[in-house]
C-alpha cells in the first residue's frame, strides 16, 4: 500500500522536529557570533605586504573593543570613512564610482592614539604621547630599509586613531584620508586561518605566532610513513 507524502511526515513528525530544532539551535549560535562576535575577512591587494596577501583568510574579532580600546600595533579591518571615499573617487577613479567606494572595508595598522601627535619627517614615523612623551614607533614588521613617506605633523582629537598600511609605498591609509574616528573600527585582526603555511595568532601584533600546518602535515607522515615500515 502506497503512503502520502502526509502520512510518511506524520510517522516520521519526530524525526523531523528534531532536525528542525538542531537546525534552529544551530542558527541561534552562529547567527550572534557571526553579528556581534566575529567576522571572515578576506585581503585583498598589496597595502599591508609582507605581512598579509591578497587572499589570506582571516578571523576578525568583534567584541574585545568593547572592553578596552584599541592598542597601538594592533592590526584592524576598517569601514572607510565618507572623507576617505570622497577624496579616493575624486583623485584616484572619478566620480562616477563613488558609490562603490562607500562602505568599502580596509585593513590598517594603528600608529596613533586618541589625543597624540603623529609626526612623519625624513621616512619615520614617531609619537608624542598625551602625556607629551616623545616615542618612535618599532616597526620591525616592516620589510627591510622601509621609509614612510610623507611629511606631516597631525594632532588627533579623542576618539581618534591614525593607521598606516605595512607596505607604505602603495598603502592608501591616514597620510591621504586624516585620522580615522573609533566608530568606524570594525575589529581587530585575530587569526590567520588561510593558507595553511601560515596560520597565525595576532595577540602579539609585533611578533604574532605563526603556525606551519603543512610542514606539520609532512612531518607526522613521515613519522606515520616510518612506523608503518
């Protein structure tokens, strides 16, 4: 005897309750950890090399920066500002792609605090901190023989914040658009999840953890290789 498709639900309605509950469970936890956790971002073009390539995958962190504020080295994803679009449509493509300029995301490194002095003369970069402290950034992240160009002496106001690209000769950054303001910092740069050479953790934004998974791949078959002879 032929079932409907009625009756085949009705015999099977626990079955299906189930799933659909483990499918609302499993919604209910990644809807808020994608929204107000954590977000994927993918890099693209050349403004933070050597330290990030086009395609590399990365886990930005949401929440931390509403606990604390953001530290200086710490690497960001961040919405461009109106300021900053307005000025790339007119001297860079025209004004007819303005729109797709708006809402674009950017990944910086911070340089300046709320309530510092910037200051870039002769290819470096230094700080006067708010408590009118003198300070030169380390930025042994950079490749080799880097100069910063640009001549500028900038006064951030609070809730303000200065950010460079790592590949200072290409990166479109604060020396073009002004200082970036708190509420347009996304979150910082948490993991590295792509490519598998270089995983990495960024809780040290200077010297970050990066982890080999493929030449950890070969080792254990190798290992796995050997005790199999």
């Amino acid at each position: 005897m032929n079932k409907t498709i009625k009756q085949i639900i009705w015999e099977n309605k626990q079955i299906i309750w189930e799933n659909i509950e483990l499918v609302l469970i499993a919604l209910a936890i990644v809807i808020p950890i994608k929204i107000f956790l954590i977000q994927p971002f993918i890099v693209k073009g050349s403004s933070m090399e050597p330290n990030f390539y086009t395609n590399d995958f990365l886990i930005v962190d949401e929440i931390s920066y509403y606990f604390r504020n953001p530290q200086r080295y710490e690497v960001i994803v961040l919405k461009a500002s109106d300021q900053g679009a307005l000025y790339y449509s007119k001297n860079i493509i025209g004004l007819n792609l303005l729109a797709k300029i708006w809402g674009q995301y950017y990944i910086k490194r911070i340089i300046g605090l709320p309530n510092e002095t910037v200051i870039i003369n002769n290819g470096e970069v230094s700080v006067i901190t708010f408590e009118n402290k003198k300070i030169n950034i380390d930025e042994s992240y950079l490749s080799p023989n880097t100069l910063t160009n640009g001549n500028l002496l900038i006064k951030l106001k609070p809730n303000q914040y200065f950010v460079l690209g790592d590949n200072r000769n290409v990166s479109y950054d604060s020396r073009s658009w002004g200082p970036l303001d708190r509420n347009k910092i996304v979150g910082r740069v948490w993991l590295r999840v792509w490519p598998l050479n270089r995983i990495t953790i960024f809780n040290n934004p200077i010297k970050p953890l990066t982890i080999n998974f493929n030449f950890i791949f070969k080792q254990f078959h190798s290992a796995y290789a050997r005790y199999k002879k």
